[in-house]
C-alpha cells in the first residue's frame, strides 16, 4: 500500500480514559456506557468514535462515486452511522452497523446504485467486510 495520509492517536485507560491525537484535533475523555456495566458519563466511547468516521468516510465515499457519475447531491446529503455492539451466541464481543444514506434530489434506482457503490470503494467498508454485518438503508424524501 502507498500511503497517502496518516493518523496516530492514543488511548490511555482504555473505555474509561482519554483519547488525543498526535496533532491535538481530538482530545477527549471517555465514558463506559452504561449497557456495557459503566456509569455513563460525559465522555464518549468508542463505537461514537467509530460511528463519526465511518459515517464521515462512506458519505465521501458517496460523494465521490456521485461526482464520478456526474450526478450532483445537495450540501444536504448525510449519513448517519449507528454502531451496535453486543455478544455473539459464543459470547464474544461483536459490532454491527447501519448506515442511513440521505441523498434529497436522487431517485431510488440512483440512490441505490451510489449507496452499493460507495460501499464497494469506501476504506472502511473495505475494512468491515466479512467481519461485521453492514446494512445499507437509503432514505427518502417523504
């Protein structure tokens, strides 16, 4: 691999600690959420921190296949990532996640056509796949 960009960050406490990176953009405390047996708190966690990059890389993931296509989406497309994390039937800790794709002004066909697409092309699809179940939702203007 040629690498184009990289990014070091460090967790010290683990889920109940504090997250920077090498270049200070993120420095912030973590909390165990209370499903997991932590108090809550006001940190975040780690499936909110995987949740915020894995939206924000398919929905540039989305808009690159889109501009490739010449098909133009609003300043108002989004995708929101919801990250579960539970126990498979061997008990093991397991993620899964759902990703909801607004794309206001694309008809279905299209829609799906961008959504599958970026979900072929997108790093940390790429990085998910066969390991994690990913479902793919494409929302529509009602």
């Amino acid at each position: 691999m040629k690498t184009l960009y990289e990014a070091s960050s460090t967790a010290i406490g683990g889920r109940e600690g504090h997250v920077t990176t090498d270049d200070g953009k993120i420095d912030m405390e973590l909390s165990l959420p209370q499903g997991l047996g932590g108090k809550g708190g006001k940190g975040t966690n780690p499936e909110q921190l995987f949740g915020s990059a894995y939206a924000a890389c398919f929905g540039g993931a989305v808009q690159m296949v889109a501009e490739s296509k010449k098909i133009k989406l609003g300043d108002d497309m989004s995708v929101t990532a919801n990250i579960e994390i539970g126990k498979t039937k061997d008990g093991e800790l397991q993620l899964r996640a759902t990703l909801d794709c607004y794309l206001p002004g694309v008809d279905i066909e299209t829609g799906e056509q961008l959504v599958n697409k970026a979900h072929e092309v997108c790093p940390y699809s790429r990085a998910t796949r066969d390991n994690i179940t990913v479902t793919l939702n494409l929302l529509l203007d009602e």
